[in-house]
C-alpha cells in the first residue's frame, strides 16, 4: 500500500508580532521551523516543492520518503527567515503568490509580501513559485469573468516576472467547488493545493491536494504527530471542496 504524502502549509517563517491574536497561528518562529525541518531530516524525509513532488503524489514513484513544503501568500519572511532554513537541510519548497502588485499589502495580509525581485531571488535559490490569484478573494463566489481574472491572470502576472511557466496554484482560503478547479485545470495549471486537513494518497485529484496546517501554536510533538502519524482528517470546513449541486 502506498504512503501517503504530507504537504506542509506555512503563512509566516517570524515571530508574532505584538497584538496579533485571532491569527497568531500563522507565525512559526525560525527557530520552530529550524526544529521542524531538522527533524524532518532526522527522520529521513527529503523536503520538496509541489512540482518536484508530483511523481510521488501521482503514485509514480514510491522509494524514499518525502514532505511538500508550502507557503501561502508570498510575505517576505518566507524569503528572509525560511529559504536559509530551508538550504541548511537541503530541502526545496513551494512559495504561492498573489498578484499583481507583488510586494504590496493589501487588506487580507498581516505583513510586506515579496517583491517581483525577491520572488526571483527566491526562484533562484531553487525554490519554486505558484499562484495564489490576483486579488485573495472566495473563488466561488466569483463569476466566469472574475474567475478567469483571478486563475489566469495571476499565472500571467507571475510568469511575466519569473519569465518561466507557473504550474501550480493555491486555492485563496481554501475555498473551491467543481467550477472553481475546473477554471484552475482549464487555465493550464498542472495542480493545485486546499486547505482540507488530509495527507495526500498517491493518485488522488491533482487540483483538490489537501494539506497539513502547521500552527505556530503547536509544539514540536505535536507538529510532528500529524505529519508522522496523525490521519489529520478533519472536520469539513470553509477549507473544503464543495461539489456543485444541481441548482448550481
């Protein structure tokens, strides 16, 4: 039977800062990620980006043990605090973008995201970049135009910045339906990650891949038991695919 595959989903590589409360949860600390990733390490696991890991969540390849490293958003942390982490252990990683107007913060985001200098620069040091839409916005809610907007013009955005394909694509909230993937697989994306609280079985859907939410909050046994041993299943939530119903 195959192993089913972790993928970590990261916010912040930072410290909290002061008055931040309701998402505290997000900020893991570099010494926390330090202790994760070494751990990972120690435990025999090789860190991968989505696209590096494909093979392994498509059920083609099954020697060797493997964790997918995400984050969501693109805050320069990530680039500052995380990628020096991340090539101490030799570990690769996915970074989803929003776009345009890379580098500005907008109402959703809690800190600076990167600029289209440092995404290159993160691009360079052989992590990957995927797509997190233009705007952040509740994907099903969207129309076709707005979706189309969202899906494929962030993959335009990015790719005009990095000058290579974006294959990869993380739902904003995790919120998607039938239509919503569809748009995703439509506009040439080879993938896309959720917020469902699953490890992935090899060969299931591409563009539905659940993940597992690393909260700064957690300690270090805890982390580890749900990317260990944990089924990490979860109570649906906003996170979830929702299937269309008739009347949609």
């Amino acid at each position: 039977m195959s192993r089913s595959i972790p993928i970590l989903m990261y916010h912040h590589v930072a410290s909290r800062p002061a008055g931040v409360a309701r998402l505290g949860g997000l900020y893991v600390t570099p010494c926390q990620f330090t202790h994760q990733m070494s751990s990972l390490r120690l435990a025999g696991f090789q860190g991968l980006s989505v696209s590096a890991a494909m093979p392994y969540l498509r059920g083609e390849r099954r020697r060797g043990r493997v964790v997918v490293i995400t984050f969501d958003d693109g805050f320069v942390d990530n680039l500052e605090n995380g990628l020096p982490i991340l090539r101490r252990f030799g570990f690769g990683a996915t970074c989803f973008a929003v776009s345009p107007g890379v580098g500005q913060c907008r109402e959703w985001c809690d800190g600076p995201l990167m600029d289209p200098n440092q995404l290159r620069a993160w691009r360079s040091a052989g992590m990957e970049v995927g797509a997190h839409s233009r705007t952040h916005p509740y994907l099903t809610g969207c129309s076709e135009a707005e979706l189309r907007y969202e899906v494929e013009g962030s993959r335009a955005d990015l790719e005009q910045i990095l000058g290579e394909p974006v294959t990869q694509f993380a739902y904003p909230y995790g919120d998607c339906d039938a239509r919503v993937a569809d748009a995703v697989r439509t506009a040439g994306y080879q993938g896309a990650v959720t917020t469902r609280s699953a490890r992935v079985r090899p060969g299931e859907d591409p563009f539905l891949l659940p993940r597992v939410n690393v909260n700064g909050r957690n300690p270090l046994p805890v982390v580890l038991y749900k990317i260990f041993l944990s089924s990490v299943s979860g109570v649906p939530g906003r996170g979830s695919f929702r299937p269309l119903s008739p009347s949609q």
